[in-house]
C-alpha cells in the first residue's frame, strides 16, 4: 500500500483505505468511513461519518460531504461543494464549483453540473433539492435550483430553475408531470 498523506490529516474511528491515495492538508474525515483505491482528497475536505468513497475519485479543495454518502468510482467535485446527508453520487458524476447537494439526493451516473456560461462568465449558486432524482446523463447548467423531491429525467438539459415537484424532461427540461 502505497499513500500520500499529510501528516496534518485527522480520522476517525474505524477508518479504512486502498491503495494509491493523495490526502493533503487540513482534510478532516469522521468515524466508519471507508475510502477506495486512487482517491485524490485536496486541501480542506471534511467528510462525515459513515461515507464511503470508492476508487478513482477526485474531491477538490474544500469539498464538504455529509454522513452515510456513498460516492461512486470516478466521481469529481471541482470543489468548494456542500454535499448533504445520505446522498447517493454514482459513477461517473461530476459537480462543479460551489454546488449544494441537499440530504438525500441522488445523483446517477454521469451527471455534470456546469459553473460557467459560454461567455466564461462563472455562475455559482447551483443547488439539488433533499431527495431529488437526477438522471443518468443529466446536464444542470449553471446556477440552477433543483427543488426538493424533483425528478429529473435521464439526458436531460436544465437551463432554468426547476422548483415545483415534478418530474421534468427534455433539452430543455420541461416538466413533464406532478409527481
């Protein structure tokens, strides 16, 4: 086993990880926690009790996850994340700059978030409502709000706020049905 870590770095009780991990300074990780192969956790991550991380994944400076999430092989954050409680993030995801993950989404895989605009103009604020549903392959433009208990269908493209539970659809999606 061979690992990189700062001797700066703080866990918990019953911590494991693979082989293959960069831990950098001030990353705080809590009790139960399980962390894969090639996991790359940047500058100021905090990860909460009984997550689970699996192999290939990048969580960039800052990156706050809560207790009980499980996140998927090759996920990224671009960092500067708020990732809630018992959220599902599957293979393959990616969530950009300053996205807020509320408590019991799930992300499927290959979903991307997007922080900036054509123009490069960078847009924060991008949020997924508790226990919403975002499909494989989703995009959510920037600075979007998804409501809580939404569904966002697989493929789909959001360039507006999605706030009224529902089940939304298409490029662009458009809300298809009440739930």
């Amino acid at each position: 086993m061979i690992n990189i870590i700062n001797e700066s770095f703080k866990h918990g009780n019953n911590f494991e990880i693979g082989s293959f991990c960069v831990i950098e300074e001030d990353v705080v990780v809590g009790n139960n926690v399980t962390i894969g192969n090639n996991v790359v956790i940047k500058s100021g991550c905090r990860i909460g009790d009984g997550t689970q991380i699996d192999h290939f994944v990048l969580l960039k400076n800052n990156t706050i996850i809560g207790e009980n999430t499980f996140i998927d092989s090759y996920f990224r954050s671009s960092g500067d994340n708020k990732i809630g409680n018992n959220v599902t993030l599957r293979f393959g995801s990616t969530i950009a700059r300053f996205v807020i993950v509320k408590d019991g989404a799930f992300i499927a895989p290959n979903v991307m978030t997007i922080y900036s605009r054509h123009t490069g103009e960078k847009v924060p604020g991008t949020i997924i409502g508790k226990n919403a549903h975002i499909g494989t392959a989703a995009v959510l433009g920037p600075g979007v709000e998804i409501g809580d208990n939404v569904v966002i269908g697989s493929q789909a493209f959001v360039s507006k706020d999605c706030l009224e539970e529902g089940i939304y659809v298409g490029v662009p999606a458009k809300k298809i049905r009440d739930l």
